[in-house]
C-alpha cells in the first residue's frame, strides 16, 4: 500500500538534532530583513495544488466547535514553502496519499484568541492548580505568544509555519493518535517512540508509523517540526533557523494580501 514510503513508516523519529532542543528562545534568533526571501509573498495553498481546510474558519473542529474571532477561510503560505509542500505532496500522491492543510499564515486575532483566552480557560478547568506564569508557561508549550514586534514573530505569522496531516486521496485522514490541536503530551511527536511500544495497541502502532512517515517526508524537504505538535513544521522562519543553527531566519512578519489583515 505505502510501497517506497513503507520505510519511512519505519524509520524511528528521535534523535539529537530533532527533538531534544528547546524552542523557548528561538524568537531571539536574527531574522535578515536583506535576504531575497524576506519579501517573498504569501500564497494560497491551492495554487501549488495543495488541499485543506482552515480548521479555525468553521465549526467543524474538535475541540473549539465554534469559528475562532478574525479566521480567515483562506490557507496562505509563502512561494518557497508552497513549492517544497507540492514536493511532499507529490510523492505521497504516487502512492494514493495526500497532504491536507489545517491552518498556514493567522491572523493575529486568531493567535491571541487561543493563547490569551480559550487554552488558558480550557488548561485550568483540566488543572485548577495551575495558575499565573506556570498556567502560561503550559498555554506557550502550544501556541506562540501573539505579538506585533516584527523581530520576534510567532511562527504562522510569518506564512512560514503550516499545521498539516496524511489523508488518502479522496478520503479520510490517517489515525495520528491524537485530535489536531490536542493541548497535551498526546500530541507531542514522540508520543509513541517509547521503550513501553511493545506493548501498544495496534491504534498506538498505527499512529506511530504514521507521525513518523509525516516527520521523515517533511524532514526530507527541510522542514523542522515543533516537538510538541505532530502537525506543526516550518521551513524558513525563526524556529527553523534555531533548528538548523542558520545564520539567521529568512522571513519576519508576512504582509497578508488586501483583503484578508
């Protein structure tokens, strides 16, 4: 079913350069404001022949069930990060598999939204002991800081950050053990990279295999992934410089197209 991809699906995910170093300063990184990507622009998804959804422009999405103040139903990607997602997409689609994109470049309403409001309330209701910096230490494991300060931007601000996951062409999405979006150690990539995976079930197996064919095909095309999100990579911007210990990120702060600030 998978033929040359099957390999991936095996490949464990761990490793020095992956997922052991933090991103709590990464918004320190320099971003050149004189690279010849800095000005790139934003692009919608579809015309690299990507498809998706903004899981925040509907009600359809699990946990939220609501549309989230200033989304947009637009998915918007800069030009080189476009490119190197058609290339993923391509080889997954030799095989009857596809990407599909849950959110690329956000508002920054969207972003103070759910750092500010929503995982905060939802985080205490689930932990009344946390509370003040150690509640918003936990909300920041998962979504960036909101700001306007162009040398430090949180990642989907930049069209440089995409949420995504596997689907078959035409149907649904491979399992990945856990809902998009999932605040909590289930989501963390490694999830299932444990010693205990003997023991697991075979829904642990298959989203085990299945982060890892998702981590390796982005990984191959330069993508960093954050540590804690499954579905979240970059390609180009601040974490991804950190990541890569370039020099400097190639984007700040995306300019949207009129119509959708």
């Amino acid at each position: 079913m998978f033929g040359e991809l099957e390999i991936l699906r095996r490949r464990p995910i761990l490793g020095p350069n992956t997922l052991t170093i933090p991103k709590q300063h990464y918004r320190d990184w320099a971003i050149n404001e004189n690279d010849s990507l800095f000005a790139e622009p934003l692009v919608s998804a579809d015309s690299f022949g990507l498809i998706g959804k903004n899981y925040y422009a509907h009600e359809k999405n699990p946990p939220y069930w609501s549309k989230a103040p200033g989304a947009i139903d637009a998915l918007l990607l800069r030009q080189s990060v476009g490119e190197r997602l058609r290339r993923v997409d391509a080889r997954l689609k030799s095989q009857g598999f596809q990407l599909f994109l849950y959110d690329a470049w956000r508002p920054r309403a969207v972003q103070e939204y759910f750092h500010n409001i929503w995982t905060p309330r939802e985080l205490a209701k689930r932990h009344p002991g946390l509370e003040g910096e150690a509640l918003m230490a936990e909300v920041t494991r998962y979504w960036a800081a909101p700001t306007i300060d162009a040398k430090r931007p949180a990642p989907h601000a930049t069209g440089a950050a995409v949420d995504l996951t596997i689907t078959l062409i035409d149907g649904p999405a491979l399992w990945m053990g856990s809902l998009f979006d999932d605040a909590s150690e289930l989501a963390h990539t490694a999830r299932f990279e444990s010693a205990e995976s003997a023991m697991m079930s075979f829904s642990d197996d298959e989203a085990r295999a299945n982060r890892r064919l998702l981590y390796w095909l982005m990984k191959e095309e330069g993508f960093h992934n954050v540590r804690t999100e499954w579905w979240h990579y970059s390609w180009g911007d601040q974490l991804w410089a950190m990541r890569e210990n370039a020099p400097a990120a190639h984007y700040g702060l995306a300019k949207p197209p009129p119509g959708f600030e």
